[in-house]
C-alpha cells in the first residue's frame, strides 16, 4: 500500500502536534515594537505621498505618516487591553502591540502592491502617474480588521459581538486618521461600513470553521480552549487551568489506579519513600497531574522528608483529568506508607539487558524494585500493560510484590511509545524475568540508604522542574549504587551516558530517571527534555554533587515495598489523549484552505464593492 494510502499513525499526529507547538512564540515587549512601528509608519507616508518631490512633500509625508499610521498604531497597541479586558476578554500589552505592528504590516504591505502595480501600468501605458491610493488604504484597514477579529476571537474573547470593539480600534482609528486628508462624503463612509461588515463576516466565518474539528469530537468550542491554553502558558500558574480542567474532566473516565512505593526508613525514623504512582503527569504547565512530583511532596509531608516520585508505566490515556484528583492519591500511598512491611536485607542491585532493554532490579525482602530503560534507544512512555505484564513475570519468578519503574530517560522529537506486544515490550519483560532471577540468587546483605536533592539546579525553561534532582544511594556487602531522578520530562539522547561514567568512579552502577513532569512543557515548543536547554557539563557535576552528599547521609536502615489502588481516580481514558491530537491537528489542516477562501472572498468582493461604487 502506498503512503498516501495510508493514514498517519497515532504516534506520526503527536509529531504533528509537536511540531505546531514549535511555531509558537513569545511576543516581544511593548517598548521593542515602537520603533519598528514608527518605522512602517514613515514607510506608509511614504506610499501615501508617492510619487511628489521629497522637497515638497516632506511635512506630507510626516503628517500622513503620523495620523494614518504611526497614531492608530500606537493608540490601538496600548488601547487594545484595557478595552478587551472591560468586555470580559484577556489581552496583553506586548499582544496588543504586536498586533499594531502586524497591522501596519498588513497596510503597506497592500499600498506597496497597489503602487508598484499602479506605476508598472503607469510606465507600460505611458501616461504620467496620478492615481489616488486613499480606498486602498480603506482595504489594507479592512484587512487588518480580518486578522484582528480572528486573533482576538482565538486569544481574547472568542464572543464575535464582545471582542469587535477590540478588534475594530485600530481599523477606525487609522480611517479617522486618513479623514485628516481626504475629504470625505457620507458614501465614503457607507462604502468603509460594506467593506469592513465584508471582512469581518468573512473572519467569523473563517474563526467558526476553525473550531469545527474540536466541537464535533468533544462538543468544545476549540477557539475557547485554545485562549485558554494560551493564558495559561503565558501566566505559568492557575490562568485558564480550572477551564482547561473542566474541559478535561468532561471527557474523563473513572479509573482503578496502582500505586507502588519503596519506603525507607532509618533508625532514627527519618523515612524516604520512592514512589511510581501509574497516573502520568501531564498534559502540560500545571494542569490535571503536570508538576505531580511537588504536588505530592507537598501532600506527604506530615509521613515523609524525601519523596521521589518515579514514572511509573503510564500514558498520557492516564493523566488526571484535574488537580482535585491528584488530590486522591496522597491518603492512599499515606497508608501504604504506614503499612509497608519493613526489612533491613537486601539484595545488590542486579542489571539485566536483553535486545533493546536493560532491567536493574534491587530486591528489598522478598519484594522487587524494577527499573526498565529503553536506552540509547529513544523511546517515550511504557504503557500499564507491559509494567503489569513485568511485574506478573516477577511474581512468576519467586517475588511476592513487584513496583515497575519507567526510567524514561532517552528521547528524540517524535520518539514513540512502548506499547504492550512490540518487540521493546517483551524486552522489557524478558530482561525482568532474568533480572529478578539473578537478584533473588545473589547473597543478601544489611542495608544502608542515603538520600540527597537540589531543587534550585534549574528552571521548568531549561527543562528542570521545581523538585530538581534527587539522589538516592544504596549500599549493600559493600556495593553501593543509586537512582537519580531528575525532575524533567525525558532526557537527550547521550546524556544518561555522560552521568553514569561521571559517577562510575564512586558507585558500583547507577541508572538515571526523569519523572516525566509536564510542567517543563508549558515553554513554548512542547519539547524541552533534560539537557535540550542545560550544559551538559554543568549538569553532570551538579549531578555528582548531589550524589556525593547521598553517600555521605548513608546509614542502616529498613526497606518495605507495598502497592495498592486508588479508585474511581477520573483520568482521560482510552485513546482520548490520541483523539484530541487528531482533532487539533485536523484544526491546522483546515486553517490554510479556510483561510485562503475566506480571505480571498472578503478581498474580492471588497475591490468588486470599491470599483461599483466609485
């Protein structure tokens, strides 16, 4: 079969909505646009006073420089969030004024199309240039009009009637400004009224396709959910979150959710817990279970001084739908805390590698810790199959509970998913079954544990979310190893290498985590694992550091692993987290089409409307 015959896969439209991510941006600050527009200001004063003698028309360039671009630009940039913010909109300056800037683009740009093709004519036909180019200005106003209505009504206020006085200021102000100049009749202004209703019903219609793909699977206005993403991603905090969340809660499906931990705890009572909850931490900045490692720290405070919250096998089919639910979790694993049998042997920790995976496993007891990587392969997220499906092998093999751990530490753009069945699954599960064999055969000894952490190691921009990382070290018969856990989502392929050849001199082995925090993808772009934005060397010896003081707190201590289950926990469910991919890709896929014929349609039927009633 052909590719075209194909459709794309799941995993080919994540890609796809990555890569839309990508084209988003920051707008720059209010003060940096004032040149720029003062600039396509005096270039638009020029085409209005084109093609009189510089020595003559220089006050008229000026003036019409002033009045007709540099004044409505300016006014519309600092008026534009104060007026849709009154009618219930959102807006910021450094929007408002790009979208000034964008206009006065717009409008020379059309004047210099309509110059260049009036002076070509002018030449061809050999007759002296004296064309009026004032309605064309009245048609570049009409078009930013066009954009300003569709901006608004995806980033502001997605009400059409709410956000027109907002989307309409800069348009008025620049043919009040242009009114300067030109003397004007009352069909004058009955002919600006036609061509405006033109280009603003045309952006509605436009504005109304657009949101189409998402209120058709979801029953979402896609225009609303999508200001509200973008205020969130602009606040980074609670802006747009109890929206989005509604959203996510009204697709949601209730579901039967395990937990498993490893508890430490040392003579003193001082307890660690390492915890690998299969709810995944996302979708994004600080909404449903995104920045889940904090959230649970701070909740566990009153039974634990350390928590690591690993990646368990988990999907973004799992995320909680909002932050109430990762509100669930807490009483559960507090329990689990409290009644996690304790043990003062343990095994070494094992490493087991077969085809693509490789499986450390540390048996605490009669119970197994088990950590699967997929590296140097770059791959995403292991599915709750194949972590119930290692964790059954490994009661099979002589444990009598198991907690699996996705290491999640090696990915490249568009790197796919472990699903149950693929070669990388049984992998995994081969590599488990062995490893637990080769712990359960290795001498046992006493345990000793220390713990260490940095949160201030970095920024959710440079890929490093709030709990930083953290280093827990183990020591048994004289082998010491340990887990690092970075609060990140994913890691650069290479990176993970780079650590463990740094630490191999002061441990026996060492396997690298990120808890998949999705709070680091609220910077614009959706891809930002540990290492994209963080020198790898700064981070390496940070890392060490972290690792150095573990060994320096190791002391006797005890070792319990327990699971249980939080019910009725509300996550995505089945294949909603692929469906809303679709959608939004299906949204873009429209865009271009929509916009060439609406666009179009409102510019012809405009020049149709101008030359008639001329």
């Amino acid at each position: 079969m052909s590719e075209m015959a194909r459709g794309k896969t799941a995993q080919a439209a994540h890609e796809d909505t990555t890569r839309i991510a990508g084209r988003l941006f920051w707008a720059p600050a209010p003060l940096r646009m004032v040149l720029p527009i003062l600039g396509l200001s005096l270039f638009g004063g020029l085409l209005l006073t084109y093609p009189a003698r510089i020595e003559t028309s220089i006050w008229d360039l000026l003036y019409r420089a002033i009045f007709v671009f540099a004044i409505p630009a300016l006014v519309s940039g600092a008026g534009t969030k104060p007026l849709a913010e009154l009618l219930g909109g959102r807006m910021y300056l450094r929007r408002s004024t790009l979208m000034s800037f964008i206009g006065l683009v717009i409008v020379d740009g059309i004047l210099l199309v309509a110059t260049v093709g009036l002076t070509l004519y002018s030449l061809v036909m050999g007759t002296r240039y004296a064309f009026s180019v004032q309605r064309v200005v009245l048609l570049g106003y009409a078009a930013v009009l066009w954009v300003r209505a569709v901006i608004l009504a995806g980033t502001s206020q997605s009400n059409y009637l709410r956000s027109l006085p907002a989307a309409i200021l800069h348009p008025l102000l620049g043919l009040l400004g242009l009114a300067v100049f030109v003397q004007t009749t009352t069909g004058d202004w009955l002919t600006a009224i036609l061509v405006f209703a033109i280009f603003l019903s045309t952006a509605i219609g436009f504005a109304e396709i657009a949101k189409r793909p998402l209120q058709k699977a979801f029953g979402i206005n896609g225009l609303k959910l999508m200001r509200y993403t973008l205020d969130h991603f602009t606040e980074l905090g609670d802006e747009g979150r109890d929206e989005i969340e509604s959203f996510f809660t009204a697709i949601s499906v209730p579901a039967r959710v395990r937990v498993g931990l490893v508890t430490f705890r040392t003579a003193q009572g001082r307890t660690a817990v390492f915890l690998a909850p299969m709810v995944h931490p996302g979708p994004m900045g600080y909404i449903g279970g995104s920045d889940l490692p904090a959230k649970l720290r701070a909740r566990l405070e009153d039974v634990a001084e350390t928590v690591f919250v690993a990646h368990g096998p988990t999907t973004h089919d799992e995320n909680p739908a909002n932050t109430k639910e990762v509100e669930k979790l807490a009483p559960v694993v507090r329990e689990l805390i409290r009644g996690a049998p304790l043990s003062s042997a343990a095994s070494p920790m094992v490493r087991v590698r077969a085809g693509k995976a490789n499986v450390c496993v540390q048996l605490f007891g009669q119970r197994a810790l088990i950590v699967a990587s997929l590296a140097p392969n770059p791959t995403d997220d292991i599915d709750s199959a194949v972590g119930f499906g290692a964790t059954q092998e490994a009661r099979l093999a002589g444990v009598e509970d198991a907690v699996f751990v996705d290491a999640h530490n090696c990915m490249e753009l568009g790197s796919g998913l472990t699903h149950f069945g693929t070669a990388a699954a049984h992998d995994i599960i081969e590599a488990t079954r062995k490893a637990v064999e080769k712990a359960l055969a290795a001498p046992r000894g006493p345990l000793k544990v220390g713990v260490a952490s940095k949160r201030e190691i970095g920024s959710p921009e440079e890929g490093i979310g709030s709990e930083g990382v953290q280093a827990l070290v183990t020591e048994v018969s004289g082998e010491r190893t340990a887990f690092v856990l970075f609060d990140g989502n994913n890691m650069i392929p290479g990176l993970r290498d780079k650590i463990r050849e740094r630490l191999a001199p002061l441990l026996s082995d060492v396997e690298v985590l990120t808890t998949d925090n999705h709070s680091v993808n609220v910077t614009l772009g959706g891809f930002n694992p540990v290492g994209l934005q963080y020198d790898h060397g700064a981070l390496v010896e940070a890392t060490a550091k972290v690792v150095q003081e573990a060994i320096g707190h190791l002391e006797p201590s005890g070792a319990g692993i327990v699971s249980g289950y939080v019910e009725d926990l509300n996550v995505f469910g089945p294949e909603s987290a692929a469906r809303l991919t679709t959608s939004v890709n299906a949204t873009v896929a429209i865009l271009r089409p929509a916009f060439v014929a609406t666009f179009l349609l409102a510019l012809t039927a405009s020049v149709l409307s101008l030359f008639l009633l001329d």
